[in-house]
C-alpha cells in the first residue's frame, strides 16, 4: 500500500512539473513574440531638452503721478525642443515655447515658439512661430537685460517672433544668410507675403556684425526698414554692443502722413568681479511723427548682477523713460531668474 502511494505522489508531482514546465515555456514564447512585434523607438538618433526660465521682479514704478509697487515679470517661459538625425547631415527638429506671465497670476499658455523645421548641408528651413532674421542678427545683440522690453528703443515697433513665418538660414564659413517671410492671409489685401525679411551675419572670434531689411505689407501701405548692429567682447569679457534702425511708413491715404523713425540701442556689459557684473544701456526712439501724437522718447538704465551660478541670477535695475509728449517713466526693479535646461539622449 505504501509503494502504491509513492507511486502516486511521484506522478502527480511529475504532472505538476510538467504543467509549470509548459507554462513558463508558453509565457516566455508569448514575451519572445511581443519582443519581435514592438516597435521601434522613435528616439534613436534623437535628443529632446525640456528647459524654462522664472524671471519674477519686484518695481517700484514713478510715473508721474502714478507711483506704486507691483509684482512684474520678465518673459518666463517653458519649451521643449526635439531633435531627430535621419540621415547624413540631415536632422528635423520642433520646438515649443510658452509663456509663464508671473506678473498675472503665473497665466500659462500664450504661445512664445511653435515651428518645425530640417536642417540639411544646403542649410535649414523652419515652419511656425520663430525668431525673425532681424532679431537674431541685429537685436539679440542689444537684448541683455532682464526686461520685458528690452532692448528698449527696437522693442516698441520691430520685430521679434513672428507667426505664419517661413524662415531659411545657411551658414557659410563666417557669414549666416537669412531670410524670412510672412504669409497671414487675413493680415493683407494681397497674394504676396505679408512681411519679408532678409539678413546677413558675420561672426569672427568675438566680433559680430549684423545687417537686415524688412518690407512689410498692410491693408493701408508698407512699412521698410534697415537695421544694423555691431557687438564685441573683450578678452577680460568686456561686452559692447551697438544695433540701429530706420523705419519708412508709408501709406496708400492722405492720413496718416507718411513719416521716417528709428531707433537706437547701445549696451555695456562689465565684469566687476568673479560672481558681479554692470550692465548699462542707452536708447533713443523717434518714430518721425512731428506733432503732440508722437511717442518718442530716450532713456538709460543701469543693472547690477550677481552670478551665484551659471543658472541662477540677481540684479538691482534702474530705468528711466523721457517721453516728449508723455509723462516720464522711472522704475527700480529687484528680480531673480532661475533656469533649468534637462537633456535626453537616444
């Protein structure tokens, strides 16, 4: 009876191993067809960057009579940018940009970049809301302080990012060649593009030059402009920067009356020790409009910054705005800038 028993035991263990066996032999062919059936990551050969900057300040404001403390901010901003080689010398890229307005409630969304763009030996051509040729070869130059509108005299009436805008760009030894144009059906009366841009760069060691022209079409005429800019850093990283511009307004009626402006930018960086810097500035817009509905102003302003880290900023800001036909604007500014940059690699 015993041996009878043994003789079971045995066989059903036996039946249970082989049960076991064949269940780990289907899971491990059902793991092995899912392998073989994945597909295939869409990082290869790519890279991605989510990156943002805080720049939350503290003003106080004089404005004639209006004089008072408030929360500003100075264009914080999230993006993602994204990156994808598929073939020798041949990437396609996107980046997305939006902006944190701290000053209102840390509102998120407003678009600041949204573009797609391939860039190839023959140079590259992007998509979307991007940067203009005449401000990333003549303003980003001047641009150095924290500010919303900085630099001060182009920032009133020229151009940043623009929407609709196909943008080109090859870069030959020294130079960069840019062009740029604007298509907005509903911005125009004609078929043409709305605004054209083209530029060109020279970069050699620490030096930079940069000249740019802008035809814009509207619905009541066109506007033309020229900009220039020179910028140099010294070896002890001594910075000065100078951009100019003339603007023609032209238009198709008696009124308004056309009229020539411009506007000018001069910038000094100085460092004063490892972690401090100057800054100083000083700008003139006229905008070529000869009565009381002129806007035109001048102004300086002065920063101190401190540098604890690459990432991190602090400055005490003074600004002074002349207006001739407005109340001046003064304003001491307190802020800090945080910036985070994560990268991924496949």
């Amino acid at each position: 009876m015993k041996t009878l028993k043994s003789f079971v035991t045995i066989a059903v263990s036996l039946s249970c191993f082989n049960a076991y066996a064949a269940d780990t032999q289907s899971l491990e062919e059902r793991v092995a067809k899912l392998e073989t059936n994945t597909t295939p990551s869409q990082f290869k050969n790519s890279q991605v960057s989510l990156y943002g900057s805080f720049r939350p300040s503290l003003s106080y404001i004089d404005n004639g009579p209006n004089k008072t403390w408030d929360v500003t901010d100075a264009l914080s901003r999230v993006g993602i940018k994204s990156s994808t080689m598929f073939a020798d010398g041949w990437t396609a890229m996107a980046h997305g940009e939006w902006d944190v307005d701290i000053a209102t409630g840390g509102d998120f969304g407003k678009v600041r970049l949204a573009y797609a763009a391939i860039a190839s030996p023959y140079g590259q051509i992007g998509i979307g809301k991007q940067y203009a040729p005449q401000y990333s070869l003549v303003a980003e130059y001047v641009d150095i302080f924290n500010h919303r509108s900085s630099p001060f005299a182009y920032d009133n009436d020229n151009m940043f990012r623009e929407d609709n805008f196909v943008n080109y760009q090859l870069v030959t030894g020294d130079f960069t060649w840019m062009a740029g144009a604007k298509f907005d059906g509903n911005s125009s009366n004609n078929d043409d593009a709305d605004i054209v841009n083209i530029g060109i760069g020279y970069d050699l060691n620490q030096l930079h030059l940069g000249l740019g022209y802008v035809d814009q079409n509207m619905t009541v005429g066109d506007n033309t402009s020229i900009g220039a800019a020179v910028a140099y850093t010294f070896n002890n990283d001594l910075y000065l920067a100078v951009s100019y511009q003339d603007k023609d307004y032209n238009y198709d009626a008696a009124l308004p009356q056309d009229h020539s402006g411009s506007a000018l930018d001069a910038v000094l960086a100085m460092p004063i020790s490892k972690d401090y810097k100057i800054k100083l500035g000083y700008f003139i817009f006229e905008d070529g409009i000869n009565n009381t509905g002129s806007k035109d102003y001048d102004g300086f302003n002065a920063t101190l910054e401190w540098n604890p880290m690459d990432n991190i900023r602090v400055h005490l800001e003074y600004l002074a705005k002349n207006y001739d036909n407005q109340e001046d604007n003064n304003a001491v500014t307190i802020g800090f800038r945080y910036d985070f940059d994560v990268n991924w690699k496949g």
